[in-house]
C-alpha cells in the first residue's frame, strides 16, 4: 500500500511538471507571436509612404488632390494604425462627398477609399455666396469644384436667396420640379418673406410662403400649360398660386 501511494505521487509529480513545461512553452510561443506581429507591424514594409499607394475611387467633381489634401495624412503611416473609420467621417463631413468606405490591403500596403459624390441639381446662391444644392437640399460650396478635369455641366435650374434653413422644403420643392417636368421650370427665387416665386416657361409663378399645399399648386400649373395661347405673357407680372383653389393673373399696370 505504502509502494501504492509512493507511485501515485510520484506519477502526480510528473504530471505537474508536464503542465508546467507546456505553460511555459505557451507562454514563450505567445510572447514570440506578439514580438513577431509588432516586428511586422513596424517593418517599413507595411508602411503607407505617400500618396500613390492612397487609391481613390469613385471621384468626378472633387478632385482626387482636392482628397488627397482633405485627408490630410502624415507620412510615413503604419498600415495597421491608419484609422479607417476616422479617415472615413473625415471625408464624408465634406458636403460635396455623400458617403465613404475605406479598404486596407496588405500585400503590397494599400489604401483604397470608395467614394460617392452628392449629384448637384441646382445652382444656387444664398447670403451673397455662390454654391450647388443637391436633391435633399444640402448645400455645396462652389470652391470644392475647382480644379475639375471632366466636363461639369452647370445644371439649368437656378436657385436665388436659398435659405438654408429650408432644407426640407427644398427637398419637397425639388421633388416636385421633377414629377412635374410638364411645366418647365428654370429658375426658383424666395423674396424677403421667404414667399416662393418660379420662373417656368408660363411666366412668373407665386407660390407663396405655406408649403401645406404646394403638390396642388403644381397640378394648377399643369392644368395652365396652355395659357401663353390665350394670354399675352409679356403682359403678366406673375400667376397667384400663393392659393390653389384660386389662381389670379396678376397683369403689369399700364
């Protein structure tokens, strides 16, 4: 029995050395790896060293320079700490960029940032300043498209006195403009009481200042298209639509 418990302990023993060794030997190869991975990490391989290793895709109006210097990057940059997601908010806090995702490669070291641009449907000017809105009304300095290399065509539409609080009813505006192409529309003009003219190919049209109802105001002036037949154009200041049940031609004094 005494020769039982001798070699039971004797077997647990070794069994305790066992485990020790092999903690030990997870421990250096742990230790190993994290010196490895922090090697490579800092190699000057894995580095971004400037911009022709920064692929920018997706562009059109804003330059890829324009870009390259909004990102503002320091080199040389270590590929693993380039902060993708901050380097992403970066570029989409510029009104002329909707939204942004950035991919890392590896082999070679690469950045490659995917863009797409907001789509400006009107020129506009607001305060004094001249800038593009696009479809939900977000306003886009003119500056960010200076240094264009494809054909930029201005759009047609003009848009004069933009309030840029009216974001929302732009967005509206702007909808509507589309739907109801019917009735050609060049320019939109708010007065100093933010009431709201049109430039269409009937003449002047008031919409007044309410945006409760401004779907019927663009079913009244369908429903006019064929005015300049029965009218004298030159001879009409504007079209009162400020009241969609009641459209009133208001005529030039004589």
């Amino acid at each position: 029995m005494v020769k039982s418990l001798s070699s039971k302990l004797e077997h647990l023993r070794r069994k305790q050395q066992r485990e020790r060794r092999r903690s030990l030997w997870r421990a250096i190869v742990t230790i190993g790896g994290a010196i490895a991975i922090t090697g490579v990490g800092t190699s000057s391989y894995w580095q971004i060293k400037g911009d022709t290793q920064v692929q920018i895709e997706g562009e059109n109006l804003v330059s890829e320079a324009a870009i390259h210097a909004l990102l503002d990057l320091k080199y040389p940059q270590f590929l693993g700490a380039t902060p993708s997601q901050k380097l992403a908010q970066k570029l989409e806090s510029i009104p002329a960029i909707a939204t942004v995702r950035v991919s890392k490669q590896t082999i070679p070291p690469k950045l490659t940032i995917f863009i797409r641009e907001r789509v400006p449907v009107a020129l506009a000017l607001s305060a004094g300043k001249v800038g593009f809105l696009d479809a939900e009304g977000t306003w886009i300095p003119s500056y960010l498209y200076k240094d264009l290399k494809t054909n930029f065509s201005l759009p047609q539409l003009k848009v004069i006195n933009f309030p840029l609080q009216s974001r929302a009813s732009w967005t509206e505006l702007y909808r509507l403009i589309s739907a109801y192409s019917a009735v050609e529309i060049t320019e939109v003009r708010w007065d100093e009481s933010e009431g709201l003219f049109l430039k269409t190919e009937l003449g002047m049209v008031y919409l007044g200042s309410d945006m409760s109802q401004l779907e019927d105001r663009f079913k009244v002036m369908v429903r006019l298209k064929n005015l300049p037949e029965r009218f004298d154009s030159s001879k009409i200041a504007f079209i009162d639509l400020s009241n969609p049940q009641q459209n009133l031609i208001q005529k030039y004094r004589n």
